[in-house]
C-alpha cells in the first residue's frame, strides 16, 4: 500500500457476501482507498433492477463494513428521488426544445431572401422575383430603407445595370440612406441584373470597381434576362448557386 499511494480498490454490486478471507483482505485497505461504486448500468446491488447513481447506497448497503466506520454509510449526495429526477427530466425537454426551435428558425431563414432594392417598380424587379421564387423555390422580403437593416444581416442588393456597376450599386445605396463605410456592417451580396437584346449572355460582372473601389470587397453575382423573363445560361445557373451558398 505505501508503494502504490495511487491504487485504489472498489467493490462493485455485484460483490454481495463476503467470506472470511476476503474480509480480512478488505480490513487491510484503509478507509481512504476505498471507492464506492456500481459499475453503471452492468451490475446491480441485491435485487435492484436498473443501475443510475443513485444506486450507490444500495451498493453500500449489500457490503459489509467490518471497519464499523459510520463515514461508509450512502451518502445523500447521491439520493436522487423522483422530484429531482423530474426536474432534470424538465430540463432536458426544454433544451431540446430549445435546439429544434433555433433549427427551425434556422431553416426558416435560410428559405427567405431580403432584398435591398428602390421603390420605383421596374421590370427586372419582378425578373428577378420570379427568379427567386420559381428557380430557388424561396419567399422574398422587399427592403427600402436603412431603417429596415439589422446589422451583420444577410442581404441581396438588387441593382439594375444602367452604365458601370460601380456607380449603379451607388446610386441604390444613397437612395437607402446606406454610406459607403457602413455597407460592411451588413452582409451583403450584389446581384447585378442585366437585360440582353438577344437573349444571350454578355459581359459577366464578379467584383465592383478595381481593387482601390471602396465597394471592391462586396460580392457580386449576376442575372441576365430578356423581356420579362430570365436567360437559360452558365450565368444564371452560377447566380442560384451563388445566392444559395450566399444564404447558407
């Protein structure tokens, strides 16, 4: 024993009736070596059926205590009755609750598309609706004003390519009251929508301005569409996938 200072001995529930040369062997242990325990949920002590650790004093009690050291007997730290067990029963319940309810609102935000936009009602508005509603199969929130923002938000600028798209994502910050500085205090992506004469794709745009442009770091997808409805192209396919890892 005064080589090994580390060893300790345990007497699970299994060990039920002691003969005489096992306790002696167990009179040599002092009291401080000794652990109590039930080998969870394997072994049981007498006829007790299931095993949780509240079952500790069951296993104290099927032991014989030749030592007659009342510091031995269960303790109450382990006696677990049926209000405690509810309680922690309760507990339980509400934080998976809790857990399915973030999923859910999770899910529930990720199938929604908040889109920063101008009042005016132009026609790549409703393009690009029915892009978002029919080939992303997602509901969209309509946003006109700064006051609507809630920081570190995701949201989709819808800018419309009237001359260079630097100066087009501009002009719909300014009509939102958006400074430049404070466009990276949201999470934003720009979708350019551009109209083709011919029903193909034309120049792809991936990023604003060069890389001095303030606006340089936002990212940039774009949509092409012909009269009122959009192109079937590598563009269009690349700006699903875009917005969805976007939203994701």
């Amino acid at each position: 024993m005064t080589n090994y200072s580390n060893v300790y001995f345990g007497f699970t529930g299994a060990v039920e009736n002691f003969g005489t040369a096992q306790i002696a062997g167990r009179q040599s242990i002092p009291m401080n070596r000794i652990l109590l325990e039930t080998d969870t949920p394997y072994m049981q002590p007498g006829v007790v059926k299931i095993q949780p650790m509240y079952f500790l004093k069951e296993s104290s009690k099927s032991s014989p205590n030749p030592h007659n050291e009342t510091k031995f007997n269960h303790s109450k730290d382990f006696d677990i009755d049926g209000t405690h067990l509810a309680i922690l029963a309760i507990l339980v319940a509400i934080l998976w609750a809790s857990y399915r309810i973030h999923k859910w609102i999770k899910k529930t935000a990720e199938k929604k598309v908040t889109v920063l936009s101008t009042y005016a009602h132009e026609e790549h508005k409703e393009v690009f609706g029915s892009f978002v509603e029919n080939e992303l199969q997602l509901d969209l929130k309509w946003v006109y004003s700064k006051s609507e923002l809630k920081r570190k938000s995701k949201y989709v600028l819808l800018c419309k390519l009237e001359s260079r798209l630097p100066e087009d994502v501009e002009c719909i910050l300014k009509h939102l009251g958006i400074k430049t500085e404070e466009v990276y205090e949201y999470e934003i992506l720009v979708v350019a929508m551009r109209k083709t004469d011919n029903g193909r794709q034309d120049t792809l745009w991936s990023s604003i301005g060069s890389e001095d442009h303030p606006l340089h770091r936002l990212p940039v997808t774009t949509v092409f569409y012909y009269r009122n409805f959009t192109v079937n192209c590598y563009a269009n396919e690349k700006a699903k996938r875009d917005i969805k890892s976007f939203l994701s």
